[in-house]
C-alpha cells in the first residue's frame, strides 16, 4: 500500500506494460523475414530446392521411328462410297509366296493405296489350292474412282480375275466339270447366311448390288473359299413393268450414262472376277450396246457370266469381239421351284456336263434351291463330276 501511495499516479503501470504498445503487425513481419531469410541460406548452400523429397531421374530419348508414309493403312472415307456399306475393308498388297488367291489378308499396317504400284503393292502369286482367298481387295488390281473402289488391271498385267479366282481342283482332263453359280446373295441377311452355311466352297456366288453389309459378306464367302461374280441388272424385255432396279442398264441410254451406272455397280463391293447379267434380254439382245459394256469390263481384267435365260443374248459374240473371257449358263435350276423340277435340271446339268466336258448351273439363293444343292454337291464326286468354280470354266475363244 505504501508504494501504491507514494508513486504517481498510473506512472508504474506506464512501466510495466510498454511491451504492450508495439505494433504487433511489425512484429509478425520482422518474424517472417527472419525466417525466410534462413530458408534462403539454407536452399543457397544445400542447392537442394525439394527440401530432400524422394524422386527420380530420367532421360527421355527423341527417336525417329522409321515409318514411312507407306507403313500407314490407307482406308476409304464412307462419302466416297454412296450408300456403300459401312464395313469397307482396308486394301491389301500382295507379296511374293503369300497364300491365296492374293495372299491371305494382311494386317491393315501394310495396307497400299489404291493404284499404288510404288513398290508397295507388290506382284501376288497365283493361287495356290488349299489356301484361303483374299477377303480385302488387293491395292494393285484396285483404283479409286467416282463412287468409290474399282477393279482395274495392274501394271504388270495381272487382272482382278486372276488375282482373285480360286483354284480348281485337280483332276484327270477327262473329268467333267460342273460350275454352279447361286444368285440374290446379299439381299436377304437370312438367306445369305443361310447359303454361306449349306454352299459348298467350290460354289460360286454372285452379290446383288442393292444388298447391305456387302463387304462383310463378301470378306466372310471369300473366307470360306466361294469365288465371288457381281450382279449387274440390265433391261428386259418388259421394263420398266419389270425393273430389275436402280442404275439398271438401258439399249435406250447413251453410252456414257449407261458406262456411269456401271461404275456405281462395279463399287458396290470388291474381290469378284466378273460380272453376271441380272435379268436383261432386251439389252444382251443388243450386240452394239453390251459390247460397250463388256469392252470398259475387258479393260478391267474382269470375266463375263451370261446367266442363260435368253436365247437372244449376243454375250458370245460381244465378248468374243473384246477378246473377254466369257462363260454361258446352260442350266437354270430353279426356273420351277419345286422339289420334282430342281431334282430334273440337276440330272440335266450332269448329263450336259458328261457330253460337252463340262456345264454351268444358274440358281436362286432359295431356300428350296439351297436344301437340294447340299446335298447333290456332296453326292457329285462319287458320280465321276468334279464341281469348279466359274473361273475354270472361262473361255476368251468360240465356244
């Protein structure tokens, strides 16, 4: 008490809490500096700026690859292909000793583009018996045109015929020949694969142009060994009451339009050595106007299959003045569709192939017509016939 009194007043609490006045933000800062300060001096001498966090180093590498622009696939856009199927596959080139009619499907890493005879796309062997055909369509026998891919004959020669036809089998010469062809294939997604299933390999089958999923099934028949004709619809008789559909040829059209409807089939899909007439007596009646067809056909390395429904048809002598391989149906198995008239134009076929050497049947992919061709291709052998597909039968001379 007697220190409280005798000091002034408030002078020693001024005293004791001076401490108390400093602004403490200034306080706060010196701090800082302080301890950045430090940091600093210690990153400077350690020259460690991780604090001494684990990690690891290393170097990367800028190599050159070595691809070229040749080890790239080349695939078709789809607007180059109108109302083409989506499964357009990718271009193969063939090499020397590769299996097959082209050599057995590359891998699209070696793909060519189409035309190419760079050195890429490189001669394909003959076909070799035994061996699986092409299911992609080989850059050198390939071109892209208007509407999309087109055979063509390559620059050594070779056409789309000999590339992708299947080898027949080997028999004495004085055995009988038998080719069938089975028409409509694309059409109906059942009935194809209902065909591709029952058919045997050496059975030709000819795609109709307006089909879907064309190159699927065409990868999937060449797979399973069928050679391969395409359907190309001409003008009857009785058109346009009977229209054999889009892009059908005409005696009435010039010759340039009916050339560029051809060319529109012709990449409907790819891998087939010719053409087969889909209807059309009118225009295979007229010697001038199928000569122009099978004239731009011949220049590309492709054979001509008269189905034989006319008797009118000029396909012989039109062919023959193109110098065109051609083959004539003598056969059609079912005109009838009835299990009596198909079992009597099997017989027919057989006795035809006995007297000339050999013969060509023509059907529908029916199921009737399936059913009967199942089981008559299983018996033929053993009846002395060897069944080939229509390639074998080809002739570019008078018949």
């Amino acid at each position: 008490m007697a220190d409280d009194l005798s000091a002034p007043l408030g002078l020693r609490s001024v005293r004791r809490r001076w401490w108390k006045r400093l602004p403490f933000g200034v306080v706060g800062g010196l701090l800082m500096a302080l301890v950045a300060t430090i940091v600093g001096i210690w990153v400077a001498v350690i020259r460690d700026p991780t604090g001494g966090q684990p990690m690891a180093v290393a170097s990367i590498d800028r190599v050159k690859t070595g691809i070229a622009r040749a080890d790239v696939a080349v695939s078709v856009a789809d607007s180059a292909r109108p109302a083409a199927p989506a499964e357009t596959p990718p271009m193969v080139a063939g090499e020397p000793g590769a299996a097959g009619a082209a050599g057995a499907a590359r891998p699209a890493g070696e793909a060519a583009e189409a035309g190419g005879d760079s050195g890429v796309a490189r001669r394909v062997p003959e076909a070799v018996e035994g061996q699986p055909l092409s299911t992609a369509p080989v850059a050198r026998v390939t071109e892209k045109g208007k509407y999309g891919l087109m055979p063509r004959i390559a620059s050594d020669g070779s056409r789309p015929l000999d590339v992708y036809a299947r080898p027949a089998a080997r028999r004495p010469q004085t055995t009988a020949k038998v080719a069938l062809i089975v028409g409509g294939l694309g059409l109906s997604q059942t009935g194809t694969q209902e065909a591709l299933r029952v058919l045997a390999p050496e059975v030709t089958l000819a795609f109709a142009p307006y089909g879907s999923s064309l190159d699927r099934w065409m990868a999937r028949a060449r797979g399973d060994g069928h050679e391969l004709l395409l359907q190309i619809p001409m003008e009857p008789f009785d058109y346009p009451d009977n229209d054999p559909g889009p892009h059908t040829l005409l005696t009435s059209a010039a010759a340039d339009v009916n050339l560029d409807r051809l060319a529109w089939l012709l990449t409907r899909t790819t891998n087939y050595v010719g053409v087969v007439n889909h209807m059309g007596a009118k225009f295979t009646a007229n010697e001038a106007v199928l000569g122009g067809i099978l004239r731009e056909l011949a220049g590309r390395g492709l054979m001509f299959v008269d189905d034989g429904s006319s008797s009118r048809s000029t396909g012989d002598q039109a062919a023959r003045s193109v110098k065109m391989p051609f083959a004539r149906g003598d056969v059609g198995i079912d005109v009838v569709a009835s299990d009596d008239a198909i079992e009597a134009r099997l017989a027919q076929l057989e006795q035809v192939a006995r007297a000339k050497g050999s013969a060509i049947g023509v059907a529908n992919a029916l199921p009737i017509t399936l059913r009967h061709l199942q089981t008559w291709t299983k018996e033929l052998e053993a009846r002395g016939l060897v069944l080939v597909p229509i390639s074998a039968t080809a002739r570019t001379g008078p018949s």
